[in-house]
C-alpha cells in the first residue's frame, strides 16, 4: 500500500448535496465501508444524468443529503471482501445505477430491486454516490460487471444507466416482430431505446422530440420518423403519420405530467405503454378516453431499469460483439473529476449541443 493510499484512507473527495439547490466539493467524506461479499471501487469515469439534477433541485430525497451524488460509473476495483471470488484488485468494471439484492428474500419472490440497502439512497450514513473519489458495493459478485478488453471506458459508462434502464423500459413493451413502437422523449435513454426496440424487432419506430442533435442519433440508431411536439399534438402527429391507425406500444422516457394519458391515447387495444420517466409534479394526468372510460385492454407498466452483473454483462456483449454503438450519445467529454460540476450544469441548462456530458476522473 501506497504512503498516499495510507493518509487518504480515512477521507476522500466529492461533491455532496447539502439541500434544495445546493451541492458542494466535500473533501471530508468518509471511505465508503464494505463487507465480505463487498468492494471498493475506484471510479474511472461517470456521466452525468438528469436524475442528479432533479435531486439536487428538489432534494425530494431527503436520505442523500450529506451524500454524494451520482450513479453512473465505470471504474476499477479497488479492495474486494473475503468472500468475494469473481473480482480482484484492478478489474475493470461497470456498475449499474440499480443494485438488486441477490440474497434477500424479495430476491426469492422475484424482486430485488425492493431492497434498497444495496443503494447509496439507503441508511448507511457512507454509502453515497459516484461522484467521489471511492464508490463502495454490498455485493461485487452479484453486482459488478467485468468490462470485455474491446469495449472502451466511454461505451462502459453508458452501460451503468443509459442502457440498463432504457432496455428494461423496452423489454416491458414485449415487441414482436414488425411492431410499431413510439418512444416519447429523445434524450440519452430515449435514444439507446431506440437502440432497444430496433433489436427487439421493431419495424417501424416514431420518436417525439426537438433537439436536431438528438433527432440526427435517433436516425442513426434506426427511428424510422422523428415527430417534433413544437409543432404541434403529438398525439395527432403519430396518428397522422400511421393513418389513424394505433401504435403496438409506446416507450416514454420523457416529457411532463401529461406523458402517460398522451402515450395511453396513441396506443392500441392489447398495447403496451412503458414508463421510464420520472415525474416531480404532484399528480398525473389520463384522459378517460385514452382508457375507454375504464375499460380498454391497455396496459401501463411503471417499470425499474434492471441492474446486477449478469444483465450488465449480456448487455456489454451486445457491445462487444458489434451489435450496438453507446458511444453515438456520449459527449460532451470533460477531464478532471471538478468538471462533474460543469457537466451538470450542462444537463440543468438543456444546452441543445449536449446530449450525455461525461466526465474521466484523472
């Protein structure tokens, strides 16, 4: 062990959500604790994701304040426990934003993702997030995901989120062969859906949004039309564009408290309309009519992006094996782990040119 390693071991550094609107470089943070079936990991790079930002202006989750922020990562490991048998000091490996608990009886039932021990949202006082110089897990071998040696540290960082969660939005649609899919919202996640739905066999995809950048890597990743709610219903617009005929399911990623009655209106008889979006506001809204008065065969799901080693690693073989390019949202590219700062305000800002700000810690 290194001198540096001995005096940094008791502290280290990262940017911390004090409250609503405030967030702060913290060079007092405790190194986060792990036990024998955990690991320390060292950040090698993150991203930027507009959850962070809604955090830290509505601090709507009050158990993160004094935390770091942050949940997209790749890095290399640093420290692993006595049990651990699959990971060792100075792999490579992803992280994903969700950590389900493996060995928990809601794991027996078919939800792990109920735990939220595992999360940096849990109690644990020095379980915080990513953006600090040390990130700790509960579980490495459950958890972390070995990086295959071809597929970069800006195609890994993709993984952790972007796609865990916008690929289990698009498994929830459970396309079929020639579908007509819509996906609401073409940032970072509805991009990579696009991704999703096009592997899934979608025929025909209709992505909603306005920025030209993202419509350009909508294109590139296989939308078929990009519609643009500035000019006009969006509703009115898919319709139009399929001939008055509904779509088979509808992906939403995006948008305000009037997503989920738009996307269930569009949407056909026995569709499906899957919800990745998060919402602040206090309530949603469904037109009656979208449901048929109460009694349509449509269905909602409000799903959770998957996380855990086995879906990280299936999902960084389509990488590997040339099936599908994260890199096309990654940018802008900052150095330094101080420009995590800068790359959120970027996100907050909704400059046109950014489309997923990342940040190598170095």
């Amino acid at each position: 062990m290194s001198i540096k390693l001995e005096r940094e071991i008791r502290f280290m550094k990262g940017y911390v959500l004090e409250g609503k609107n405030i967030a702060k470089w913290h060079d007092d943070l405790p190194i986060p604790s792990f036990g024998s079936y955990g690991a320390l990991i060292k950040p090698v790079i993150v991203a930027a994701c507009t959850s962070d930002v809604h955090l830290k202006q509505t601090a709507a989750m009050p158990i993160i304040i004094g935390k770091a922020l942050g949940h997209e990562m790749a890095g290399i490991v640093e420290k692993v426990g006595s049990e651990v048998k699959d990971f060792k000091p100075g792999d490579r490996v992803v992280v994903t934003s969700n950590h389900p608990a493996w060995r928990s009886v809601e794991a027996q039932d078919g939800h792990p993702l109920t735990v939220n021990e595992c999360h940096y949202f849990s109690d644990s006082p020095d379980r915080g997030g990513v953006f600090a110089e040390y990130y700790s897990v509960v579980d490495a071998d459950m958890t972390l995901a070995h990086i295959p040696d071809s597929v970069t540290w800006e195609q890994a960082v993709v993984i952790s989120d972007m796609t865990t969660t916008a690929f289990s939005g698009v498994e929830k649609l459970e396309i079929k062969y020639g579908d007509t899919i819509v996906i609401l919202g073409i940032g970072p996640v509805g991009l990579t859906g696009i991704c999703g739905a096009a592997l899934k066999g979608a025929a025909r995809i209709i992505a909603i949004g306005s920025r030209k950048k993202c419509a350009e890597i909508a294109k590139a990743y296989g939308a078929n039309d990009i519609i643009n709610y500035k000019d006009g219903e969006i509703v009115e617009q898919v319709l139009k564009l399929t001939g008055g005929k509904p779509v088979d399911g509808v992906l939403i990623t995006g948008g305000n408290s009037d997503s989920i009655g738009k996307a269930l209106q569009m949407v056909k008889q026995g569709g499906i309309v899957s919800n990745i979006a998060m919402y602040f506001e206090d309530s949603v809204s469904i037109p009656l009519e979208a449901l048929g008065f109460g009694i349509n065969e449509k269905e909602l799901k409000v799903c959770q992006a998957k996380g855990g080693r086995n879906y990280a690693e299936r999902l960084l073989s389509l990488v590997e094996n040339g099936r599908y390019n994260p890199e096309l949202i990654v940018g802008p590219v900052f150095h330094g782990m101080e420009k995590v700062e800068h790359a959120l305000d970027l996100m907050e800002k909704h400059d046109p040119s950014v489309v997923k700000p990342i940040v190598y810690f170095d």
